[in-house]
C-alpha cells in the first residue's frame, strides 16, 4: 500500500500563495498519476489538478492559470504551487495517488483564504 502525507496548509489572504506538498511512502513503485483533490464542508470531494508519471497535466478549470502541479520522482513527492488564491479556494487538500488500478490518499490539509 501506499502512504500520503500532505503538507503546507495554512491561512492566507486572497491573493497569497500557497505551495503543498505531498509525500508518499510504502509500495512507491508503479505509481502511476498523482493528484491533488478538495473537498468544503458539505460538499463532494473534487479533483484539482492531476500528473502522470510522464509529467503530463490536467487542471480543473477553476484553477487553471493559477495553480501548478509538479512532481519530484525522486522523491516520491507531489506539489501544488497555488498563487493568486481566492476564498474560495478555501477547502482541505486531499493528496492523491494511482498505483496497479488502486487509488490511495492522504489525510488532507487544510488551505484557508480570507477575503
């Protein structure tokens, strides 16, 4: 199996910037797509933005232009680079990851955006 740890949450104003981080350990290989996913209070979980093990990027149209999504193979590390962030943006960070038609996650982190 395999473990997520997420972190870089926290508190900022609209229009700050937030990078998280999301590290993953246990069964590494053969991860395939990692991602990044939100979910508010009442609300479904929702995917942010996505990247395969060949860098390739997909991004949920809310954030496209503001956030950016990396990984570091190396180290088995996801990111989301998040500028210009808006109150609602406002949810907890799911860190998310494919391996063998199996999706694992994180514990999530909290991003909060005050207007």
């Amino acid at each position: 199996q395999v473990q997520l740890v997420e972190s870089g949450g926290g508190l900022v104003q609209a229009g700050g910037s937030l990078r998280l981080s999301c590290a993953a350990s246990g069964s590494i290989f053969n991860i395939n797509t990692m991602g990044w996913y939100r979910q508010a209070p009442g609300k479904q979980r929702e995917l942010v933005a996505t990247i395969s093990s060949r860098e390739n990027t997909n991004y949920a149209d809310s954030v496209k232009g503001r956030f950016a999504i990396s990984r570091d193979n190396a180290k088995n590390t996801v990111y989301l680079q998040m500028n210009n962030l808006k109150p609602e943006d406002t949810d907890v960070y799911y860190c998310a990851a494919d391996r063998l038609a199996r999706r694992y996650w994180g514990q999530g982190t909290q991003v909060s955006v005050s207007s």
